[in-house]
C-alpha cells in the first residue's frame, strides 16, 4: 500500500493542478482571454514552466525535433508498454483558461501523486506536451503530435501562419528546432496515449456529470478560404431580376446546407456542418452596393468519413444548383482540408472505467465534436483514450469554465486505475 492516506493523494493532485494552471496562465498576449499562438514565445515560455515541474519531479526530460517535451517517470518494467500522458500549451486567440493546460496539469499531477505516494508503476509514464495543437495558427491539423510520430510531411512545413505570413518551417526554426530534422526523426515505438482535455461542449455540465471517457473523435473536412464571385452593382439601380448577388447566394448555400445537415442526422448519420466566417466588410463593400464578392470558410465534421464524403457531394450539387440558378455567381471553394475520424482504444476505455469504479463513479462514454492530439496518436496506431472534463460557458473564448475538482476527481480515477492492479 502507498505511504499517503488517499486524502492527501488528492490533495498533492489538486495542488499541482492549481499551480501548473496558474503558472502557465500568467503568459497571454493581450487579453481578453489567453492568447498563445502555435510556436510562439509565449508557448515556449509555457513548455519551459512544464520542463521546470517536471525536474522538480526528478523526471527525465527530452525535446524532440519539433519542440513537443517529454518527461519520463521510469517504471519498473522495462518490457512494459509507455504510457503517455498529456496534451498542449497554444491556445486560439483569447482562448480560455483550460482548453490543453488543463490536460498538461493533470499529466504533472498524477505523475506528483505517485512520487508522493513513493510508488513506481510498472509502465513508464511520459507526461507528454505538444507543440501547435489549435489549427487556427496553421491550416495543419495536429502538427505537434504529426511531427512527432513521424508524420508531417515537407508541404506542411510551407504552411503559413495566419497573422504573421511566416511558414511554420521558419517559425519552428525561430523557437530553436530543426524543420528538416522533424522529417529524418524516427518517431517513438507505438505505446498508449491518454489526453484529459475540457469537453468544450454541454453535455456533461447539462447532465450534471464530472467527467467521461471518450470513444472516438470526429473528423473534419474543411474549405478555410472558399469564396463567391458576383457582379458589383448599385443597390438602388439595378433591378432584382438579373443580379448577381454574392450575399444572397451564399444565404441560398447556407439555408440549403442547414438542410442536407438536417436530412443526414434524419438518416442517422454524424455530422456538424458550421459556417464559420461569413465575410462580406472588405473595403469595397457598403450600404449602397450589390456585393460582387464574398470570402466564407465551411468546417463540417463526423466520426464517419463516409458521411463527410456525402456531405461534401451534396455541397457541390447545392453549389451547382445555385449557379444554375443564379447567372453571374460563381463559387470558389479553394483548397479542401481534411483530418480523419479516430476510433480511440476500447481497452484503455475500459482501463479508465476501471480506476472509476474503483472510487465509485461510472463516467459514461461519447465522441469527441473537437479534433484532439489523441487521434493524431490514434492513427499512428496507438493505443489512445481521452478523458473529457465538465466545463461551462463555451471554449476556445475566455469564459471557457472548468471546476479543478472535476480534474481532480478525474485524474484519481486514472491514478486508481494504474496503481489498483489495472495498470499491467
Ligand atoms: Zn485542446
């Protein structure tokens, strides 16, 4: 048995939450809200504030090529399989408090509850933190966890950095790490990968329920810069029949899209379809114009690719109709990203149930609506779970809400689940 009542274990697992979260919360842009961008000096500065928590942890700690930290707790079992804990420090601009350092301070704590505890597992534990998670910096999914498992390739490398036009090779450069040495890297030997992370959606709070396990993560097919191409004309002159309006034709895709996502669901498919950007306030736009052209993005996501691939048919018939229909409009939809559904581990699923039931809690189970590093591991052929966190008021803005205690109450249940015979 550990040399620490479970009393205490919870309070070393909330003490290091509370710290970690706060350290790491100090460094923002201007707010409102957290602001980190994907290879920053600001995400740097955080990874430094987690390498320093971790030699007081006496872990050892290694970067790769691209920057993603590891710190390893040795187990005592060299035959048995890592297990890697952990998620990112970048945020979206004026993001929240939570949104990946939730899942990093989790990592730390529990890897400071068995220290406390003097218990050494049989598995290493690699508290785990990408690099460039929030795909609003690059259009790159999961670059971090990509680049460490060997699967970022030289044209994403060229991307460019929204707000700053630099590419991602230049920007990793920058923070001290070696682009070319990202595509020779001979990423890790598969292992298991575990990501606490806030649900950034209702369900758990509506449900008044502390935290679950999750079983797969949607995908995503995406056009970030799409656009539609009119004919300018004078709002008081020219007449309804004739025009080549980009606002009313992005209105008719956008109804008739709302519709499809509709009929899908009706047919049981998976599926979110989100206008994200809607812009029609260039300098050429005003009161007293037929707008000419408009830029729009379009994220639809599933846990189904098949339904992603419907989906997408059904957009270009909608866009073939309108055309059709509308002499003069033209669309653009522009270069198509996608990111592929990941199907998350059923043992480790059941690894974490275990550890639940053992402090008597029975978290249930559901998709993840938001991409994760998990499925970037996921498809690298590791074994990955995700345990999602509570939490209010949205994400990715600065209300984004999260009790610690719920990541406490969490985190016990993986600590039970380890040291209480399910960890072999
Ligand atoms: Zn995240």
């Amino acid at each position: 048995m550990s040399r620490v009542a479970a009393a205490e274990t919870s309070m070393i697992l909330g003490e290091t939450i509370s710290r970690v979260l706060s350290r790491v919360n100090a460094l923002s842009d201007v707010g409102p809200g957290w602001t980190r961008p994907s290879y920053s000096d600001l995400e740097s500065a955080a990874h430094v504030i987690i390498e320093d928590e971790a030699r007081r942890l006496d872990l050892d700690v290694r970067r790769d090529a691209a920057g993603n930290l590891f710190a390893r707790m040795q187990g005592s079992d060299p035959q048995a399989v890592p297990l890697y804990v952990g998620s990112h420090l970048d945020t979206v601009s004026q993001g929240g408090a939570y949104d990946g350092q939730a899942g990093v301070a989790a990592a730390l704590a529990l890897v400071a509850a068995l220290r406390a505890e003097g218990i050494i597992p049989l598995m290493d534990i690699v508290v785990t933190v990408t690099r460039a998670e929030e795909s609003v910096w690059f259009p790159v999914s999961y670059i971090g966890s990509r680049a460490a498992l060997g699967r970022l390739d030289r044209e994403e490398l060229q991307a460019k950095r929204v707000d700053t036009g630099q590419s991602l090779a230049d920007h990793m450069r920058r923070q001290g790490y070696d682009p070319e040495a990202v595509l020779d890297a001979t990423p890790p030997a598969p292992a298991r990968f575990l990501e606490f992370h806030i649900e950034q959606g209702p369900v758990l709070h509506g449900a008044g329920e502390p935290y679950a396990i999750v079983t797969a993560i949607r995908g995503g097919l995406r056009y970030r810069s799409a656009s539609i191409h009119g004919v300018w004309a004078h709002s008081g002159a020219a007449p309804r029949e004739g025009r080549a309006d980009a606002v009313v034709a992005l209105a008719d895709l956008i109804m008739a899209m709302d519709r499809v996502w509709a009929e899908m669901l009706g047919e049981g498919a998976d599926l979110t379809v989100t206008f994200g950007r809607v812009d029609a306030a260039g300098p050429a736009h005003a009161m007293a114009k037929v707008a000419g052209t408009l830029e729009f993005c379009l994220d639809m996501r599933s846990s189904d690719v098949a339904a992603l691939d419907t989906a997408d048919a059904r957009l270009r018939a909608e866009i073939a109709r309108i055309e059709a229909e509308r002499p003069g409009i033209r669309f653009d939809l522009g270069r198509q990203s996608r990111s592929h559904p990941a199907a998350l581990s059923a043992a480790m699923a059941d690894l974490v149930e275990r550890g639940a039931a053992m402090r008597g809690d029975r978290p249930r189970r559901m998709l993840s609506g938001g991409g994760h590093d998990a499925a970037a591991f996921a498809a690298a052929g590791w074994e990955s779970v995700m345990v999602f966190i509570r939490n209010w008021d949205g994400s990715h803005c600065p209300e984004e809400g999260m009790d610690e205690a719920d990541l406490v109450r969490a985190v016990e249940a993986v600590h039970a689940a380890l040291v209480g015979g399910g960890g072999s």
